[in-house]
C-alpha cells in the first residue's frame, strides 16, 4: 500500500475566534495535499496540460487543531478508471486523527473532461489502497 504524505503548519491567520483552525482551511489544505498527489504522479498544467477537478467531497471534521499545529495529510487513492479517480486524505496532528476527506475527481484536459492518459493513470495506479470504512457514506 503506497502513500503519500504531505505536510503544513497552521498559520495564525488560519485560526478562528474560537482560537481553532477554521474550517475552510482544513480544505485548503486537503487541496494542497491532492496538487502535490497530482506533481507526484505528473499532472497539472505544466507538466501535463491537465489537471483534477473535484467534483464531490466530503470532509469529516473529527477534532479541534490548534495553533502553529504540525499537518501530516495521508493521501490515498482508491480508484482509478477512465476520467474518474476517487482518493482520501487523512489529516493528522501527531497520531491523532483530526480530520478526513474524500474526494471524487475528474481529469480535465482545455475546460473539458477527458481520459486520463495511460502513463498517468499507471502511476495513479501505484497508490491504490482498500477503501476505509469512513469512505462511501451518506450524510444521514
């Protein structure tokens, strides 16, 4: 099973009244973790022309992060198949688990959904791992 680990530090201007990293910034940095997933494996505009869209995604957010906290974001990706890869990010503080995303993504070549090319796709492919349990759930 093959991951990757990307890593951030939260900013004072990230954190909230409440003295807890906002909300928006958890996604900021999930996305941070799915560029370096696509600079990993050679998407994105400059080496490829292309890129990921996320089309759906769903954050669980499990604790509260505090200040100048130390990010490791776990990424994961669960399939791959035509235009479509869906992956997971698990952020952590420590070993403690503080939030998860899942991600629903298309490949996007011009503005216009496209196949994403073999070599790509392979690479992609290197990172595969079981769904966790968390990963297909609805909110109820």
């Amino acid at each position: 099973m093959a991951e990757l680990s990307y890593r951030d530090t939260v900013r004072p201007e990230w954190i909230d009244y409440n003295g807890h990293l906002s909300e928006p910034y958890y996604v900021l940095v999930f996305g941070d973790a799915t560029t370096f997933l696509m600079d990993t494996v050679g998407l994105g505009p400059k080496l490829s022309g292309s890129s990921l869209y996320t089309v759906e995604a769903h954050v669980r957010y499990l604790s509260e992060v505090g200040p100048a906290a130390e990010l490791a974001v776990t990424t994961r990706v669960l399939d791959v198949g035509g235009k479509k890869v869906r992956l997971c990010h698990e952020m952590r503080v420590g070993e403690d688990l503080v939030a998860t995303e899942e991600i629903l993504a298309i490949h996007v070549t011009e503005s216009r959904a496209s196949p994403l090319p073999a070599d790509i796709a392979e690479r992609l492919r290197g990172y595969l791992n079981p769904v966790p349990d968390y990963a297909g759930r609805a909110i109820a």
